[in-house]
C-alpha cells in the first residue's frame, strides 16, 4: 500500500501598503469607523441580551450595521468581531479562580474585517495589488501591496477572513496564506495516531494500545495568574509592567506547546508509519495552537500530520 499526506498549515502575513491617496485614505477611516461603531452595537447587543449567540446577534444588530454604510461583507465581519470578543468574556466568567472581569469595550479602531469574498490579491505588472469591494457593484478599491518579489507567489494563495489596520499613518493588511509542504510518500499500512487537542486536557493521544492525556489545569491557573496580574498592574495605571508581563505569558505559552508537541511526535515515533491525525478546530475556541506547533516538528523527523474529517 502506498499513500501520499498533504500537509496544510496557515500562515498570517502582515504587508504594508504603499501610502494611499487622499480619496482612498477617506474612504478606508470612513469604513473603519463605521466598522468600530458596528462592533460596539454588536457588544451592546450581547450585553443587554446576556448571549454571545452569532445568529442572535446577526439579526439585532446587521441592519443597524448596514444602516451604517457598511457592506454586507464587513456588517458580517463586525458582529463576528463583537462575537469573538463576547466569547471571551463569558468564558473568563466561568473560570473559578477570577473573581471580577468587565464586559469588553471598543473604544479606539478596530480596523476593518475583510470577508473571503470582499478582496483579492492581483498582480500588476511587477506589483502586488489588493483588490477590495466597496459593497458598489464594479467599485473597488485599489490598494498596491509593499512587498519583495520573491513573496509574490505565496500572497496570491491567499484565502480567508483578513484584516484592513492602521498604525500612525501607514496602513497595513493581515492576509491568511494557506502554505502545503512538500509531500510526504510512505509505503505499507499507516498506524494511526489520533490527537485531540482541549482546555481541561491540553491534549490527548490516541495510540493503538493505550490513551495518554496531557493535563491543562496547571496551565488554566498559570495564564489565570497573569491575567489576574495584568488587572492589578492597569489598575494602579502600571501599563508598563502589563506589557511585559504579556510577553512573557506568551513565551511560556510557546515554550509549552513546543514541548507538548515534541512529546506527542516521540510518542508516534515508536510505531511503525505513523500518521497523526489531527480534530478539525474550525469554530472551537480554545487558547492553545497545538496543531500548528506539531506540523512543522513532525515534518522533521517524518511524521505526516491529517485532519479528521468528522
């Protein structure tokens, strides 16, 4: 028997654009006006309804939002805005150990949510142009991309929810890049190796004669602690050290999940043709990325990694 795996893994690159006109300008600080003020109409919605349900808030608040001037597409990407946003509060409100968080607020930009369907990325001659939909049939919005050549080829893979943000006086976008590996053959009956990834269990593995989990309780406490921390620090107007103190929750975090991944990929190596097979995480909210830490170790040492098709 012989099979080949794909690979799949997605990437995040934050381009510069290249200074807009003055009519361009306009248009992109109007928008993203308009899409703040829809995330706040959205966050009021689910406070007075007490829910972080997207359909419930789709119907309250996407008329409000598109008698705001906004597209289909961006009314849309507010409330999911305002729905992410939400989720975490009232997950936080569950935890035990934290005994006061606040509902969310927008008070600065929250730039603009571009849908998969409200851009493109083009190419010009030697440029990378980025196409967006002014919510007018025909009308767009020509935005030239400040990109190397040699990156053009992955910008034009680009596919997925992205994200219009200004810093100063430059404006950038976010565009998710679906990137497939080389890949990878192997030949005779593949040994399956299920890995299901979690809060309470960081982790659990599935292997042919045994289960073994990865704990998350220590893990909860320990970003609970800094989260604690952080309130204290911005309370007493220490923004300073909440920052740093940020950092550091994220580089242990890393460090973590980079020995995880490392135990789960030795745990597969003890088999004969090893395939982890990976849960679909599309809508689950969870604070780890185990899966993208897995990838490119198991790359390494020749442990292909598959989604699961439930």
């Amino acid at each position: 028997m012989c099979y080949i795996m794909f690979m799949h893994s997605t990437e995040a690159l934050i381009i510069k654009i290249l200074r807009p006109t003055q009519r361009k300008a306009t248009w992109l600080e109007a928008t993203a006006c308009a899409f703040s003020q829809a995330v706040r109409l959205s966050l009021d919605a689910a406070r007075e309804m007490r829910t972080s349900s997207r359909n419930k808030l789709h119907k309250v608040v996407y008329p409000q939002a598109r008698a705001l001037g906004l597209p289909a597409d961006y009314a849309r990407m507010a409330v999911n805005a305002a729905v992410s946003l939400a989720r975490s509060y009232y997950g936080l409100r569950r935890s035990h150990h934290i005994k006061r968080v606040s509902f969310p607020t927008v008070n600065g930009s929250q730039g603009i949510g571009l849908g998969v369907n409200a851009y493109k990325v083009v190419r010009n001659g030697s440029r990378l142009i980025l196409r967006v939909s002014t919510g007018v049939r025909g009308a767009y919005l020509w935005l030239v991309l400040c990109v190397p050549a040699k990156y053009h080829d992955r910008l034009l893979l680009a596919r997925g929810d992205a994200k219009l943000f200004q810093r100063g006086q430059d404006w950038y976008v976010s565009l998710p890049v679906r990137v497939t590996p080389t890949p990878t053959v192997c030949d005779g009956e593949p040994t399956f190796i299920g890995v299901d990834l979690g809060i309470v269990r960081l982790a659990t593995v599935s292997t042919p004669d045994r289960l073994i989990y990865f704990d998350g309780k220590a893990a909860r406490r320990k970003r609970e602690h800094f989260a604690d921390l952080r309130r204290r620090y911005q309370r007493h107007r220490r923004t300073d050290r909440a920052k740093a103190m940020r950092g550091k929750e994220r580089r242990w975090m890393r460090d973590l999940n980079h020995k995880i991944s490392t135990a789960i990929v030795n745990i597969a190596r003890r088999y004969d043709r090893p395939v982890l097979v990976m849960e679909r995480l599309d809508g689950i909210r969870n604070r780890i990325k185990g899966k993208q830490a897995l990838q490119p170790h198991g790359v390494l040492v020749g442990v292909p990694a598959v989604d699961r098709d439930d």
